[in-house]
C-alpha cells in the first residue's frame, strides 16, 4: 500500500466532487422559480435548448461555467454570467452554441456577460466555427451599464464582431426566443439568418413603455416587435416557429445543409487509449502544491498507448518535451517538470522553476512543432524563472525572452491546461491566457498569481508594516503575525481555479480525466481553420 498515493488520490477526487458540486448548483440558473416562469410561458430552459439542439449522445465542451461566480453579490449574483457558451455537434457539425440564460436577471448583460460572450465570438473566429446564437435577453443591466456599454471590449465589441465574422464567412444563425430589446436586437439582425418563436420572441429597439415616454404612442409590444410584425410586416426576421423545438429543428436542418469546412491538415490516427490507468492521475498529483512529483507519470497517462517521444531528453531537465497523440491528434507537449533534476554541469535544479537550458529547449522545440504544423499542449505547474547572480549572468531573462517569443509567435494552435502553480512570468512563457490559447482550462488544484501565497504574504506584510510604521503605529509581534495571516488568507483566496475561472482567465475547471476530451475537442476545432500566416520570431534573443 502507498499511503502517499492513496492521500493524494482522497485529497484530490475530494476536490472533483466539490468541482461537481458547485457546477450542479451553477447549472440551476437563476433557481426553481424563475425557471417556473420561463416554462408557464412554454419556453424551454436555456439548457434544455443546447441539450434538444445538439446531437444525441454527443458531448457539449462548455465554456466559462463558473464565469461571475462570487461576483455581484449586492446585484444577488449572476451565475454563468447569465449565458451558456460551448462548443457542441449540431449535424455532425461543431459549432459555438450561445444561449442566453433568462432565468438569470431576465438574461441581463452584466460586464461578464460581454466578456464571455467575446470570449466565445473569439473561439468561433479562430477555429471559424458556425455561431448559433438562442437569444432571450432584457438587454443591458442598466445599474452596471458604465461598465458594459462603451468601452473596446464591452457590448458594442460584440456586433462589431457579428459584422467581421460574416466578412469572413463564419456561419452566423440566430434564434430570437425570447426578449431581445434596444443594442442587443443588433446580435440576432446582424446575423447570416434570424429566426423567431411567434408568441415568446419579440425584438425591437425600444420595447413599448419607452415608446410611449419617448414618443406618446401606445403600442403593445407584440405589435410592436413581434414574430407576425417581423416575418409578415418589416421583414427583420427570415423564420417564424410556433415553439422552441420547431425553431431548435430548424436551425439542426439549416447546419445540416452547410458545405464542408476547409481543413488546416492537423495529422489524425485512429484514436487509443492511454495504457496507463488514467484514474492514477488523483494519486500522482501531490496535495500540496510544493511537493515534487514526475511530470511524465501525468503524461503516460493523458496520451495514446501511453506513447511519448521525448525532445532532448537529458538536456533542460526542468522542461519537458515530446511529440505524442492526444485521442489521435498529433501534439507537441510542453510541460513543467516538477521533480528536482542534476544537469550534466552538476546543477541541482528545482522543480517546476525554468532555467536557462530548459527555456532554450522549449524554444527550439516550439519552433520544430511549428516547422512541422503539429498543435502545442502546454501541461503547466510552473513557479517561474530560475533567479539569483549566476542565472542572470547566464542570462536568464535573454533565454526567458527567447521562450516568450516563440510562444507568442506561433502560428500552430495552442492549448494550455493548468495543472498545479501558475506564477508570474512562467504563466507567459507557458503560454497562459495572454498568449492566445485556443482553450485554456485548469485541475481543481491549479493556482493562478503573480507569485507564491507565502512569498506574497511577506512582501505584502513589509508594505503594510510600512505604512503603519509612518503613521506612527508600533506593531507588536501578535499584530504582526495576524496581519500576516490575513493578507495569506486573502491572496490565496485569489489564487484559486475558481477565482480565476470567475473571471475568465481560465476558459473552465475539468475533472483532470477529462482533459483527453478538451484538447481533442479544441483541435477538432482548430482543424477547421487552415493556417495562414507565416511563421516568423522576428528579431529572437539568441
């Protein structure tokens, strides 16, 4: 028996149930009796739309699920912020479903709404993926609307995006189910196709109080916006269904009929499990977040036949990367080895820290994956940059910088999933959030800051002490350490996958059995968007 596995193996299918149990709550919207009001009305629940739409027994990869979680508190919340986001099959074909949820302040767009609805209009434009947009929305949250209407990437960004994506002949189709009122009647107008539910749909630029403040007009809003006035008047609408399934149907029959998607080429074989147990994953992975651990027991059980062609392999220790399968895709993997490692020189170098040899390994292996078009997994737990007088003389931050580039530049799709520590500057050069993953997802044990909560702490604790120090406050050893304990308490709580999920720095947390699923998912995706630029470094640290 080894009790260290079978610790870490408790701790962590602990933290997948609670994973699982804070989605459930998630997934009920905006609770029992507004999804009571929304089937009185005859409608189907925003969830029960994606579930009829796409294909039978086929998988929904969603996207933003704990998007405001925690968030908006003195607004009651806005859970999933008020809008479901994924990829699912409609016809066999992938597409990015967004379905606003009405049980959630009517389907208000509060400031993370907009985001994760530019999130999802970004996926659908890297990977050109149809867009199927079930919308039922009140519109903008006007008490937060300084915060969502006119900035660059607030709500106007969004049609902005419908406009660009139709240039490019990206698929655009929209279901108006239910209120679609003022900026957000644009979304369904300025797609490729709009459909209505005649007696539940109705879209107008002003609903009909305001009507009647702004011009004296008395007009009932089915009058005034309505499925027959839309479909039979003013032409806005090109469909008109008398109940969801009927428009659910029509939209499944209209994707069936889409000619095929030009290929990047991504190189596919039939698909094998890993011969590992992938259920030894939640013992491998230690509890604590410093505790070493072989990254390579993480990879032997994430990819085809337990396969792995390592790069380099007694060189940068302290990365790793090899050329696997990933459910039949071809991948390049790049991963943060997390066990401490003695380089030929007779440096001890620790886990999960970048050093100069590994940086310049993954560079050049970032550009043989590009060279070669094969997709890039970066597997991150990451503390950062080796530091100290003899890696800045062996010129750390020129080979940091040379690692950062290549990742930057990449053409190749890229797909991070955040397994443990992502600090600071190893959060870039692992291509975190800001380097344009196509999907970014995190394990239950992730954590995501700028450094360490220990380290952190002290230095937050020296500028509080500073502070206090020049108001004339003394600070006795018990205040010291209750300080302290405060400020640990309150950084780490924002280093959570949870917090950083909230937020959208992650695209969603995963059970790390599913990982499989999310990247063979993303470069099915990504497959369907051949490249087109060139891949070039430009002036490369060398």
């Amino acid at each position: 028996m080894n009790i260290e596995f079978n610790k870490n193996e408790d701790v962590n299918k602990q933290s997948v149930y609670e994973l699982k149990t804070r989605l459930k709550k998630i997934f009920a919207g905006g609770g029992e009796k507004s999804a009571a009001k929304q089937k009185e009305k005859g409608k189907l629940l925003a969830r029960e739309r994606i579930a009829y739409l796409i294909d039978t027994a086929s998988q929904f990869l969603e996207i933003g699920a704990f998007a405001a979680e925690g968030m908006y508190a003195e607004q009651g919340g806005c859970p999933s912020a008020g809008v479901i986001c994924g990829i699912g099959y409609v016809s066999g074909r992938q597409c990015m479903i967004v379905a606003n949820d009405a049980t959630v302040k009517a389907g208000a767009w509060f400031p993370m709404t907009a985001k994760k609805n530019l999130r999802a209009q970004e996926i659908a434009m890297e990977n050109r993926l149809p867009v199927i947009y079930l919308v039922d929305s009140a519109g903008v949250y006007l008490p937060m609307q300084d915060e969502i209407f006119p900035d660059k990437e607030h709500f106007g960004r969004m049609f902005r995006n419908n406009a660009i994506m139709s240039s490019e002949g990206i698929v655009q189709i929209a279901a108006i189910m239910g209120s679609c009122v003022a900026g957000g009647a644009y979304l369904p107008i300025m797609s490729d196709e709009a459909m209505i539910v005649d007696g539940t749909g109705s879209v107008f630029l002003a609903g009909s109080y305001l009507v009647k403040s702004a011009i004296g007009e008395d007009v009932d809003n089915e009058t005034l916006g309505g499925a027959t006035t839309h479909c039979e008047i003013s032409g806005v609408t090109d469909y008109k269904h008398p109940n969801d399934q009927a428009c659910l149907d029509s939209i499944r029959n209209i994707i069936s009929k889409m000619g095929a998607p030009e290929v990047a080429g991504f190189d596919r074989i039939k698909p094998a499990l890993p011969k590992l147990d992938e259920e030894e994953l939640y013992g491998i992975l230690p509890e604590n977040r410093e505790k070493p651990y072989d990254m390579l027991d993480v990879i032997h059980r994430l990819v085809d036949d337990s396969d792995f062609e390592e790069y380099k392999k007694l060189y940068g220790q302290s990365i790793i990367c090899g050329l696997a399968r990933i459910d039949g895709w071809a991948v390049g993997i790049v991963a943060n080895q997390r066990k401490v490692v003695k380089s030929k020189k007779g440096e001890m170098q620790f886990g999960g820290v970048i050093y100069s040899d590994s940086a310049d390994k993954a560079t050049r292996f970032i550009m043989n994956c590009n060279q070669k078009k094969i997709p890039l997994v970066f597997l991150q737990d990451v503390t950062g940059f080796m530091v100290g007088s003899r890696s800045e003389h062996g010129g750390i931050i020129k080979d940091g910088a040379k690692m950062v580039n290549a990742v930057a530049n990449s053409v190749v799709p890229k797909f991070t999933i955040v397994v443990g520590n992502s600090y600071g500057a190893g959060n870039y050069a692992m291509c975190g959030k800001a380097y344009d993953p196509r999907l970014i997802y995190a394990w239950p044990s992730a954590k995501i800051a700028v450094m360490g909560g220990a380290q952190a702490a002290k230095v937050l604790l020296q500028i509080q002490e500073a502070s206090l120090k020049a108001k004339g406050e003394t600070i006795s050893p018990e205040k010291e350490a209750a300080l302290l304990s405060e400020i640990t308490d309150r950084y780490n709580s924002q280093t959570t996958p949870y917090y950083a999920a909230a937020r959208l720095w992650v695209d969603g947390i995963i059970d790390p059995k599913d990982t499989r699923k999310v990247i063979s998912t993303g470069i099915e995706a990504a497959n369907q968007s051949p490249i087109k630029k060139q891949f070039n470094v430009g002036v490369i640290q060398t």
